[in-house]
C-alpha cells in the first residue's frame, strides 16, 4: 500500500509530465501557426510585383538635351564628310519591351525665333546649314526594344563652310511608332563649330621686337583663340590686338601647319606679314613660332611659343621642364 507521501509524489510526476507535454504541444502550435503565416506572406508577395519589374514612369519620346534648345556640335574640317548625331529616347524606368520608330523633319522658323530672341539685330545671325552641303542616311530611327536611345546621324561636307559664319541645323521629332511625344523636347537647334586639330585657345609667351631699333621690344602674354580655316591644317590667328571684328581685317593671319610640321603664314585680308617659320609639336600641343610684320611703316618681329591650357599641376610642371630645355638649345 503506497503511502500518503508516496501518492503525493507521484500524483506531482504525473502533473509535471502533463504540463511539460501541454506546453511543448502549445510550442509545437505557435511554430505551426508561424509556418503558416510566412508561408501565407511567401505567397502574397509572389502574387504582388515587386515595384523594381514594373515601370514607374510615364513613356515619352524625346531629344536628348532639346530642354536647354541648342545642342552644340564640333564639324572638323579636316575630314571630307564628318558626321555629327543626336540621341533620341524613351523615358522610363525599365528597357523597352519592343521597338519604337521615330521620324524628324527640320522646323526652320526656331532659327529666326532664335535670332529674334538671343541675338541682337546688328550681330552676325544664325542661318541655316545650306542642304548641298549635308544629308540625312536615315528616313526613321528606331530605338531597339531592350534599349533606351539611339543616336540620329547626319553627315556633312565641311569644305564650304565658313569660320565667321554662324550655322544651325533645327530638328524636330515628327513622329512616333508608340508612346507619346515629350511635351517640349521635342525640337533642338543643333549649332555646328567649326575646328581641326590645331584650333582652340592657346595661351602665348612671347615677345614683340622693332627690327630696326633692337632695344625697342615688348613681352607679352595672352590667350588667342585659334580658328579653324580653309581646311584641316589651318587656323587664324589675331595678332596682338583684341580678338574682335574690328579689328579682324587689319590684324588677322593664318598659319599653316605643314606635313612636317613647320609653320607656314599669309595674311588673312590687310595684315601685312613678310616671313615667318617655327614648329608644331604635336604631342605637347604646342607652336614655336616667329613671323615679322608691317609695324605702321617699321619691320617688327613676333617670337613665341603658343600652348594650350594645361588641365593638372603635373601636366604644367612638365610643360615647364620641356620649355626649359628648349630655351637652353
């Protein structure tokens, strides 16, 4: 027969068994219930896209840069046709997911609008690129499903153009295969400048010498901006007075830049230059050059170098040593 404290004993075992077996089961539940409700949201978050696969923007077919209205463009004239393009696209958040084909047409009244609005009545006006001269190789453009732009290329014969002529090529989305069109940029005016590789600002260390009288001289230094002329190997170059159309037909010349890189000169309209010589160097973008000239009745002499702007300190540093090395010879 058990005793009072042997049943007590056990009647307490056996709660405790039945509570630890009631608890356990109460946690087996929760992970159950856990279980589902992840599973639940598993399956709720597949049902619901995530925003990164859907398009967030509206799609519009547009210039790219037609927000500011020009797009600036460099026409090298050291090629027979050079090709010059702008970038047509569709706005959005993804790739497209099929082909969108464009055509352009010309707008020429946004060049007098232009002119009207930014240029004043006594300066020389933008006009629009004579058609003999360029051409278009494409009828449409089409923007490949996959990808967000293509460019829209033109091709231009540059022999004719003129460095002091201000020209403009005025374009304009016409239409679209899909989508819409962009509510302004829609037309640009693509403003063409013409250059080789010997054009740009130059920055000059120089010095001007009476022949006659050697004691009478000045130094100088001054930026000149070379322009672009007649072919690819040659610019205009404004003397040492202001760069301005005043005085461009008494103080303007051209240099030359031979094949072996010698330095040829000849006036441009009424400056009267008599000689002059020195060398390109191509690898540091920069002339050593003299040439002497009509000084109100006196032969003077012009000797330098010219150089284009160094971007880094190392850059100046090494420009420097090779000047130093050249004044020594």
């Amino acid at each position: 027969m058990y005793s009072i404290k042997t049943a007590s004993w056990f009647k307490t075992r056996v709660g405790t068994k039945n509570d630890y077996l009631n608890k356990r089961q109460s946690n087996m539940n929760k992970i159950v219930l856990l279980t589902i409700t992840l599973a639940l949201l598993f399956v709720g978050c597949e049902k619901e896209e995530s925003p990164m696969k859907k398009e967030l923007f509206p799609r519009k077919v547009y210039i790219v840069g037609a927000r500011d209205q020009l797009i600036e463009r460099d026409i090298d004239l050291g090629n027979t046709t050079d090709t010059i393009a702008i970038s047509v696209a569709v706005s959005g958040s993804l790739p497209l997911r099929k082909d969108v084909t464009v055509t352009l047409s010309e707008n020429p009244d946004e060049i007098a609008l232009y002119n009207q609005r930014n240029v004043s009545g006594e300066a020389v006006q933008y006009q629009k690129l004579n058609e003999a001269v360029y051409s278009y190789p494409l009828e449409q453009l089409t923007i490949k499903a996959g990808q967000v732009y293509n460019t829209y290329p033109i091709h231009i014969n540059p022999a004719t153009l003129q460095c002091d002529s201000l020209y403009m090529i005025p374009l304009r989305l016409n239409s679209i295969s899909d989508y819409e069109l962009s509510d302004n940029d829609t037309t640009v005016l693509v403003r063409l400048h013409l250059m080789n590789k010997y054009s740009g600002l130059y920055y000059v260390d120089g010095m001007l010498k009476n022949t006659v009288n050697t004691n009478d001289s000045v130094m100088y230094k001054m930026a000149r901006n070379l322009v672009a002329t007649d072919n690819g190997n040659t610019v205009r170059m404004y003397h040492f007075n202001n760069e301005t159309k005043d005085y461009r037909p008494t103080h303007t010349f051209k240099i030359t830049i031979n094949s072996d890189n010698s330095l040829s000169y000849s006036t441009w309209d009424k400056f009267v230059i008599y000689d002059g010589g020195g060398t390109y160097y191509p690898d540091i973008e920069l002339y050593d050059f003299w040439y002497e000239y009509n000084n109100n009745g006196t032969r003077w002499r012009a000797k330098g170098v010219m150089y284009k702007e160094r971007k880094t300190s190392a850059e100046q540093e090494e420009l420097d040593d090779w000047l130093d090395e050249h004044r020594k010879k």
